[in-house]
C-alpha cells in the first residue's frame, strides 16, 4: 500500500467515527447516555473477539496469553459478546448494534496505520475525516438529529483541516 492509501484508510475510519458518535447520540435519546455507551462498548468487544477468532482460525494467532490464544475460547467468547450487545440492544432498532463495529474498525485500523505512516499522520487524517462526515451526518439530520446546514465557515474549517493533514504527510 502507498502512503496515500494508508491516509485514504485513516479518512474512512474517521468518517466511521462520525456515523458511531451520532448513532451513540441517538441511542443516548432513546435510552441515557449510559445506555447508549454500554451498547456501544459491548459491540466493540463483540467485535474485537470475532476479529481474534478469525486470526487464530486463519493461523495468524492472537499474540495473547493462554486460554486467549485458543480458537475455541475465542469463538465462545465473540457469541458471548454477541449474544449480549443483541439482548443490550433489544429496546433500540437494531442497526443501533453495529455502532461499536466503527470503534472495531478504528482500533484495528490504528494498530495497522501507526507503524506505516506515524500517528500524528493518522490523526490528522482520522480527524479530516470525522470533520468531513460529520458535515453530512449533521446536514441531513442523520438518525432523527437535528439538522445543521453546511455553511462556508465550516466547510472552510475542514479545509484548514485538510490543509493541516497534507502538511503532517509532507513534513515527516
């Protein structure tokens, strides 16, 4: 991969993070923010546990201490964490179980990301990114919010941004 293919990921994975925040912000409307952030976090681990699985199926081993290692320890612990995020998400429509797969997405994401191209490279990126998005999450009033038109002044603001992202890739 080039290195800007490495920023166009860190982007994705930001955008990611504005769809995530906003469905989170749902859920805290529907529920409380406690809720919200427990379904969340349970859909993280759900989906960390299937990641693990799937590497130590495919022999890529999981680098974690016994009985974490173990395939079949590994796969009773993501439908744990399935079974669970879908019993936490039952007052909620069901979509809303996915929004912890984005921060999945990110941490993994950051554990490939950093070592190739530096963090503050991959933070900035992740940031245009998530500033982008959000741009579209909230002009469209995405999962019933309130809507905030896009204006020049913030789209100037992402600007910058990405002004700032190009000057981190070209300085390092």
């Amino acid at each position: 991969m080039t290195e800007w293919a490495y920023l166009a990921l860190a982007f994705a994975l930001g955008t990611g993070t504005a769809v995530q925040l906003q469905m989170i912000a749902a859920m805290g409307q529907a529920l409380n923010p406690q809720s919200a952030a427990w379904i969340s976090a349970n859909g993280s681990y759900a989906g960390v546990a299937v990641a693990l699985g799937f590497a130590l199926i495919v022999g890529e081993g999981s680098g974690l201490p016994t009985p974490l290692d173990e395939t079949a320890v590994m796969a009773v612990a993501a439908i744990l964490g399935i079974v669970l995020l879908f019993r936490l998400a039952r007052s909620v429509p069901l979509y809303f179980a996915g929004t912890g797969l984005f921060a999945t997405a990110g941490l993994i994401g950051s554990a490939f990301l950093v070592p190739r191209i530096g963090v503050a490279v991959v933070f900035a990126a992740f940031t245009l990114g998530t500033l982008s998005a959000t741009l579209i999450v909230d002009h469209i009033g995405a999962f019933d919010s309130e809507r905030r038109r896009v204006t020049t002044e913030r789209v100037v603001g992402v600007g910058f941004v990405a002004a700032g992202t190009i000057l981190m890739r070209t300085a390092g």
